[in-house]
C-alpha cells in the first residue's frame, strides 16, 4: 500500500486532483451546519480546507468540530482548484487526526494592546502581519549575505565578548570575565573585522550587537542585529558606492521573492521601487543649512547649531526632500567614532556618511573611511578618553603594511522596519530588547 504524499501548502499547486496529507495548525475555523471550514497553516502559506458532513465518516467531522484555534493536526484529502481561494487551490478534506489540542489560546482576532501582545510575543509571531514582517527580515539576511558574497566578501566572525569600546564607553553592558577583569557585550564588530580586511582584503561580520542606551524611541533596541563589511583600498567615495549598491540589491530582492508578504502588510511598494543607485549626497553643513530653513514644516524639528547631531525628527525632514534614501556626509569630528579618518582638506569634518532611508525611517547604515595612519589613530584614541593599551592591537593593524580603508554598519531591524512599512523597530525582530522589555 502507498503512503499519501507529504507536502507544505506553499508547494500544494503541484498536486492539483491529487490526495495529499499536510501538517499544521488552525489558523481559524468556521462551521456552516454540515460545512466546516478550516484554515490550515504550516508555516509556508496557509490553504482553506472544507469539511463536508456526508464525504467524511462521522468521527472524523466530530475531530473537525472539535478543533480550536492553533491547534496542531494532520489533514487529508484532495487537492482542489479554486480561483476564490485564497491560495487558489482548497483542500476536500477525508481525514483530520488531531496531534495537539490548544485550550484558551490568549490572541484573538479581537483587538488587543501592545503590552499584551509583547507579553505573548512567543505567540504573537504566529499571526499574519508579525510572520510576514519575519519572513521580510529572513529575506533581507539572505539577500545582504549573498550579495557580499557575490562581490567577493569573506564572512568573518567577530567576538561578542570584548574588553574595549568601540562606539562609547557609556552604553556598554559589562560582566566580569573570571579573574581578568570586565568584559563587554559587542556595540560592533569593526575593529576586529579590520583585522580580517587585513588578511582577505573584503571581509564582512554579522552577528548581535548590544547598545546601553537608556532610549525609548520606535528606532532602538538594545538589542539588534548588524551586517558589517570592510574593504582594503577603498576610499569614503567608493564606500558610498558600495552601500548604495547594496541596499538596491536587498530592496529589489524583497520587491521580487516577497511580494505576497508586503501585499499582507499594506506596504505601498511605490518608493521602494525607486530604491536605484545613485543615491543623493548632501553634506552636514547643508543638511543643518536646510534644518534650520524648514524645521517648522515636521512637527518636532528643531533649528541646529553646528556640531549638533541629527534627531530623528531633522532625518525625517531631511529625507523629505528626497524620493529615495539620502547619504548625509561628513559630519564633524567631534560628534563621530575615534576611528574615522578626518577631511585632509577639512579636518574637523570626517570622511564619513549615515545612510538615511526614505520615507522618514531614517539611519540605517553608517560608515566611513577608517583612520589609516597609527599615530593619528593613538592620538584619537586618547582624544576620546579611551585607554590607549586597550587597543595596541588595534593599532598594529596600522603598523603592519597600512592601508586606506573604508567601511560600514547596516542595521537589520532599521532595514526590516523601513522595507517593510513598520513604524516601530520592535515588530522586527523575533524577541525585542528595549529599555523596559527583557521578557519573554
């Protein structure tokens, strides 16, 4: 006797009029006297599979009555064309074996607050929209790991443990390291990266990267996830370049493998589709020059002086001006990382640009051409405040056949909440870790 084929729903257009088994769980159910109907989904896509009373022995239609929202089952039966469908085939069902009963599962398609659905998050990530923002964010990974790959980059993995700041040394989270003092969680992985970029000349790390920062805002975690490349003989130019390329490549990837996703999200894909290289270049002078001149128009917005950074409200005006993301470069010295090399031609300015995404979402990458020369590196260093023996190694990078070179940091979740059309960070991420959030 042959065994029933096994498939995901996604892939159910294949076995059109035949009998097939699927797994998963109720999405929802709806009974009309001796029809049932079930939405059955397996992680993949999700299919409308219909219970009618006199194709089904009796037990098997109290099984259907009996099933509740997410639980889990197997279901049989045949494979159905149905242009009204929402997958565009339904299942005639045979057969329903219960596997896993759900009792009072706490989300239902009534509304509910944030509180209470962060509280469930372990659950929330079942429903529609919270598993099409994931399936985005798979995406993006995929997409940005390729694509560097493609070019050439060699991933290379940093530590998370380190014994050094690296953006600041009042947003770290620190533990003791046995008996060698204070370690820290990574705010980055650059400087260990540089090392890698001295070895394979295109280099990339992706991992968690942990900021202190006691902010509430819809654009922070304390928690995220940052893809950072670096590359040898390459100036803060061809670094633009290079992330404009990068970030088309992903939004075109999404636009093309996770169409359906956006349409469950209501994203209007319109500006994505302007996501094309080149991106505008405004320098921070102008960029405070065009603050100051339009800062009533966003609520918020405040004038500049000089050596301020952005707030997110100025990044919202800025991009504003634009119908796709915005480089905004060289901005002062003072109000960027020790490592970034300065403007020979302007020293209080370095050579280094936030990405700016559209739509007001703004920075989602930061980069910049790195300090190359070992005593204007030891000099910053101690600028900053920074213990100098902390980064010898660091500094030997420089000491060692030195090079120009350049690179930069693009946030998962800034990337995931822009493309996808969320407003806030938190729903971009499996579990969020903010400044009043740890649980679950």
């Amino acid at each position: 006797m042959s065994l029933l084929p096994t498939t995901s729903i996604a892939a159910i257009a294949g076995y059109e009029g035949q009998t097939v088994s699927l797994s998963g769980w109720i999405y929802h159910k709806t009974e009309k006297g001796k029809l049932i109907f079930l939405m059955l989904r397996d992680g993949s896509a999700t299919i409308q599979c219909v219970v009618f009373k006199k194709n089904v022995a009796e037990d098997v239609f109290a099984h259907a009555q009996h099933l509740t929202q997410e639980s889990s089952c197997r279901i049989t039966g045949a494979v159905r064309a149905d242009a009204r469908a929402p997958s565009g085939y339904e299942l005639d069902v045979q057969d329903v074996e219960i596997v896993g009963m759900a009792h009072d599962y706490p989300i239902s398609p009534k509304e509910h607050g944030v509180e209470f659905l962060m509280e469930h998050r372990h659950l929330w990530v079942r429903s529609a929209k919270q598993h099409a923002l994931l399936r985005i964010r798979a995406e993006v990974i995929a997409a940005a790991q390729e694509w560097l790959n493609a070019q050439g980059f060699i991933r290379y993995d940093s530590p998370i443990l380190t014994m050094t700041a690296a953006e600041g040394t009042t947003n770290l989270f620190g533990t003791d390291y046995f008996d060698l003092g204070r370690a820290y969680l990574a705010q980055t992985g650059q400087l260990y990266v540089e090392s890698g970029m001295m070895s394979f000349g295109k280099v990339y790390c992706f991992g968690p990267t942990f900021r202190a920062e006691k902010s509430k805002t819809r654009r922070h975690l304390t928690e995220f996830w940052m893809i950072e490349p670096e590359v040898a003989f390459a100036d803060h130019a061809e670094n633009m370049v290079l992330q404009e390329n990068f970030v088309s490549a992903i939004v075109q990837r999404v636009l093309e493998r996770r169409g359906e996703d956006l349409k469950t999200l209501e994203r209007d894909t319109t500006p994505l589709e302007r996501v094309n290289p080149p991106f505008p270049r405004i320098s921070y002078d102008d960029a405070v020059a065009l603050v100051n001149a339009k800062y009533a128009e966003v609520e918020g917005c405040t004038p500049l002086e000089w050596g301020e950074d952005f707030g997110a409200p100025h990044e919202t005006l800025i991009t504003q001006q634009f119908d796709r993301p915005v480089f905004v470069e060289r901005y002062p010295s003072a109000i960027k990382a020790f490592y970034m090399e300065p403007d020979p031609q302007r020293p209080e300015v370095a050579l280094c640009a936030d990405l700016l995404a559209s739509e007001g979402y703004g920075e989602i990458i930061g980069g910049s051409q790195r300090i190359h020369d070992a005593a204007l590196l030891e000099t910053r260093i101690r600028e900053h405040g920074l213990n100098v023996d902390d980064y010898r190694w660091y500094i030997d990078l420089r000491r060692y056949g030195t090079v120009p070179h350049s690179g930069f940091g693009m946030g998962i979740e800034r990337a995931v909440a822009w493309i996808s059309g969320t407003r806030h960070i938190r729903e971009t991420i499996p579990f969020p870790r903010q400044l009043y959030r740890i649980y679950p």
